[in-house]
C-alpha cells in the first residue's frame, strides 16, 4: 500500500513490532501481555467480532488463544504490505473495503446485528478515513437490519391473516406457473418512484407495443395517464395496499399477488389473478400443493414489490426487459410519481428526520436515499446477479440511485431499439376454469383447524409444566422427557399448519434470548433457559389461538361459497 512509512524493530522483550507512520503498532513492552488483557476486556462470545488491522497478528493470537475457533472478521488495509511469519497460512483477512463489505454482509445478518468491534492500536489514526468508512458499512448494515425486522414485526399478525384468507383465492386462481415463457416480446417494469413521471408519455405511445408490468401502487400512476398495464405484481399486506386499489374500477388488467398481499384486493378484484410463494416458503408451498392441489412458483423479495415484480418480468417472457421509475431516493426531493396515493414533495424537515444519506447516483452524482431504500437497491442487484445471463435487462429509470452492475440506457433509446411499433402485443388469457365445488377447501381447512387445537393442547401442557417447575433450580428428568416429547409433537404438526409468518418474529426473540455467557452459575442458567422456554412456549400459544380464529372465520365466510 502506497504512502506507508514502515520500520520493523524489536520490543523490549524482544518480540516483532512495527512503526508506521510514526505509530507503533502494538505495545513496545510486552505486545503479547497487552493483546490478551485488550481481548479479555472487549471480546464478546456470541458476537460476531470484526478486528480492524491485523497487524503483526497478537491480537488474533490471543482470541485464537482464549477461545479457539472462533467467529471472527478481520479488515487490514495493510495486510499485503507488512512482514509477517506464516502469512500464507491466514485466512480471512480483507485487504479491500469493498470486498470486506460484500463478504461480511452476510455474517452480519446471520448474527442478528449481534457484532462487536475490536480496534488494533493505532489503526484509527493510521488509517482514520477507512476506519470511518468501515464504521459507517457496519452502522448501515445494522439498521437495514432492524428495518426488515421491524417490517417482520409489524406485519407478523397480519400476513398471518392474509396467508389464511387468501387461501381461497389461491384455490379458485391459477398459479402464477401458467405464464411462464408466454412472450417473446419487451417488457416494461414500471415502478413508482419520481423519475417515473418523465417517462410516462413515451411508456403511452408504445403501450401496445410491449407488456407492462406495474409494482404495486405504481397502477395508479398509470391509470392517471391512460396507460392500463398488462399485470400488476402486489405483496404488501398492509391495509395502505389496500387503499391503493380500493377505487380502482379498471379490471382490465391481471393481478399477480402473493400469499401475504391484503386479502381484499384480491375479494374486490374482478379480473383474472395469478399467485405464487417467496423463496423459503418451502413448507406452505407443499401444504398448498399436497392440500390444495395447487403447485405455486417461489418468487424472490427483497422489500420492495419490484423485486418480485422483476423476476416476474423474466418468468414471462424472453424478451428485453427495461426498468424505469425505480429511484430508490428522493429525486428531486420527491417521494414518488405524481398520481401515487404516497406522493408527497420533501422538505429539509423530512431529511433531518428519515437518517438520509448521499449514495452515488444515476449519472455519478449523489443521491439522497435512506436504508430501506438502501437495502432494496443490494436485493435488486443480487437479483440482477441471478437473472442477467439469461435476460437482457436494462435500467431505464434515468434518476434516482445506481444499481450497480445494471447497464444503464435511456429510455428513448431502449424504445428505440427493442420496440416494433408495428407490432402488436396482446395479452394472453390463460385463465384455467373457475372451480366453484368447495368441498377441497373446506376439507383443507378444516384438517387446519384440527392440526391448531393438538398444538394449542400440547403448549398449554408444556406451559404447566414449566410453571411446576418455576422454584427449581434444575429441571427434573420426568419433566424433561414430557417436554422432549411435547416438541418432538409440535416439529411434526407445524408443517401441517400455515404459519411461518406469524411465528417469525417469536424465533428472533427467542434466538435473542440465547445464552451466550457460559459461565453462568446453574441457578441463574437455569432461570434464564426457563424463561426463555416459557416466553417460546406462551408466544407461540397466542400465536396459535389468532391462526385458529382466523381460520374458523375463512371457512365460514368462503366455506359456502
């Protein structure tokens, strides 16, 4: 590394150190001392620890030392450069921040923002900018983080509501399968942020010259302009959705719509619909499939619907796909595209409010974004990742942020090179028959409330359990074996139940709740593996009890039907 002023020289009990630009890297006296009393003071079990600077490596001797194995990042800008014994056989040792930020993305999240951050001497002063910039990525990390688990937290009860209501729909409706490959024409994902505006009267003129596909909320914007799009991808369950389409009279459009979408877009919607899992819904796919008779596609999130939506784009057809209105930031200090239910145009107070910060943009320059924002753009070009060698995709938005990665075109120019204008695109019905005999689905659900009634008789014999053993300080051999029982019982009836969603947000509490100090005594280990069992066990109860009723009033409401 260029600009390092390097000088190796001998501590005072004759160890390797090193001086560069004028700091020393480890103590001068006793560099080994110094690292376990550092380790001993600021190591953390159970975090993931990222050291900034390996230096001559005392530090992760001492870890390695005192713990073993371990989980553990290292980030050296100088790695490369200094003289070290055995380099070659250390492993996990980022020289680029890039890179170090790619990697460890991953271990970030895994650890559910459990990290810890651990500073060679002198490494802040040496390198002040890269350490800011490195303190910065985790801080980021870390709140994208608390942001979609917030989103799971919120949304918890209520996808469960529209995971068990939406069930009829997805009984009546074909899966989203039967448009897979049916074009071979362009498509157009239009999304709705700002930019979007300027590119409506062109996405008019060559409206029936391609398929357009709308995100979510983004129809609005398009039906102001006279443009009706060929599908409407939607997944937020929230009741705002709901709003977006509530008005909404054109039915000349097809609405592609997830497990967890509100359910009454779905109730009020009069044309054809098509629905799909996400990626990990493994479970309910099968319990729909096996159950229901219907064999859902699993399509990618990454909150926000134009993810899914631009997977779908390349499920449907082989042609060119172009993306425009996916800003991702606050272009021009607007929020959306006009005619969207959420637009609203931004003052300094909202900046000082949302923890917005400056990303590189569209054209190089910078862009105010946020860290949902931020978190959506990593989920498209992780995407982009998969989907590229087998579609051309382009980025068409022409504002907002840079997705990295992306090829970027104007919009005109995409038109100008993929649309035959005399050419025209019309959509397809695919619709398979409407089967109005009910007798599979109320037979679906009710084997669902059946399997809810045996897990809630099984919680509430695990909670008395617990609660007999609140004043002991271990648990007794007889209560362990009923306990073990009742749960080798849940694991084999929770796959016969959709309820993924709803229990979601009890796994990370309890996960959190984790004991990561081994040296506990027993009574207080005790007490802490007790009440970590009883909060799993209570939560999940309630968690049951609102999955059950919501199910008893599906099937009387859509039973008859």
């Amino acid at each position: 590394m260029e600009g390092l002023d390097i000088i190796y020289l001998q501590t005072k009990n004759e160890m390797p150190n090193a001086k560069v630009n004028g700091f020393f890297l480890h103590s001068n006296y006793n560099p080994e001392a110094e690292a376990d009393k550092y380790i001993n003071s600021n190591y953390k079990e159970g975090y993931l620890n990222i050291l900034f600077g390996y230096g001559l490596g005392y530090i992760a001797d001492a870890i390695v030392k005192n713990y073993g194995h371990t989980n553990i990042l290292v980030y050296d800008p100088m790695f490369n450069s200094l003289k070290i014994e055995n380099k070659d056989n250390i492993e996990g040792v980022f020289t680029d921040l890039k890179e170090f930020c790619e990697h460890s993305e991953y271990y970030i999240s895994n650890f559910d923002r459990k990290v810890n951050i651990l500073l060679s001497p002198n490494y802040d002063k040496i390198f002040d900018k890269e350490y800011k910039e490195f303190l910065d990525f985790i801080r980021h990390i870390q709140i994208e983080d608390i942001v979609n688990e917030n989103t799971i937290r919120f949304f918890g009860d209520l996808w469960q509501e529209n995971y068990i209501m939406n069930l009829q729909y997805v009984y009546k409706d074909p899966s989203f399968k039967e448009l897979y490959n049916r074009y071979d024409c362009p498509v157009i994902l239009a999304s709705g942020g700002p930019s979007l505006t300027k590119q409506l009267p062109l996405l008019k003129q060559i409206k029936n010259n391609c398929i357009i596909i709308s995100a979510g909320s983004t129809i609005n914007s398009l039906l102001a302009a006279d443009i009706v799009p060929d599908y409407v991808v939607t997944m937020d369950g929230g009741e705002s959705n709901y709003l977006h389409f509530k008005n909404i009279k054109c039915f000349d459009f097809d609405l592609i719509y997830s497990l967890g979408n509100a359910w009454k877009i779905e109730r009020d919607f009069k044309g054809n619909r098509y629905s799909f899992c996400f990626y990990g819904e493994d479970s309910i796919q099968k319990r729909i499939r096996e159950g229901l008779g219907k064999d859902l596609p699993m399509l990618s999130t990454g909150g926000t619907v134009a993810i899914t939506a631009l997977e779908v784009a390349s499920k449907i057809s082989t042609g060119p796909i172009a993306i425009i209105g996916q800003d991702l930031a606050y272009t021009n200090n607007k929020s959306h595209a006009e005619n969207n239910n959420h637009y609203s145009e931004l003052n300094d107070d909202f900046f000082k409010e949302d923890m917005v910060f400056e990303v590189e943009g569209y054209y190089g320059e910078p862009v105010k974004t946020n860290h949902q924002f931020n978190s959506m753009r990593k989920s498209i070009e992780r995407l982009y990742v998969m989907l590229h060698n087998q579609h051309t995709i382009y980025n068409c938005t022409e504002g907002g942020v840079k997705i990295n990665g992306m090829t970027q075109l104007d919009f005109k120019a995409f038109c100008e090179t993929y649309i035959d204008h005399t050419k025209n695109v019309t959509k397809l019905d695919v619709q398979n028959k409407i089967n109005n005999n009910n007798a599979i689905y109320n037979e679906f659900m009710s084997k669902e409330i059946e399997v809810y009634l045996k897990i809630k008789k099984l919680l509430v014999e695990a909670i008395y359990l617990l609660k007999e053993e609140r004043n002991s300080t271990v648990f007794s051999a007889s209560t362990l074996k009923k306990l073990d029982k009742i749960d080798f019982k849940l694991k084999e009836y929770y796959p016969q139940v959709i309820m993924e969603r709803i229990i979601d947000p009890i796994t990370m509490d309890v996960m959190r709740m984790s004991i990561d100090n081994q040296q506990l005594e027993t009574k207080e280990k005790f007490k802490k593996i007790h009440r970590q069992n009883m909060y799993l066990y209570e939560n999940i109860l309630e968690a049951t009890e609102k999955s059950l009723k919501y199910t008893r009033i599906a099937l009387e409401e859509f039973g008859g039907c």
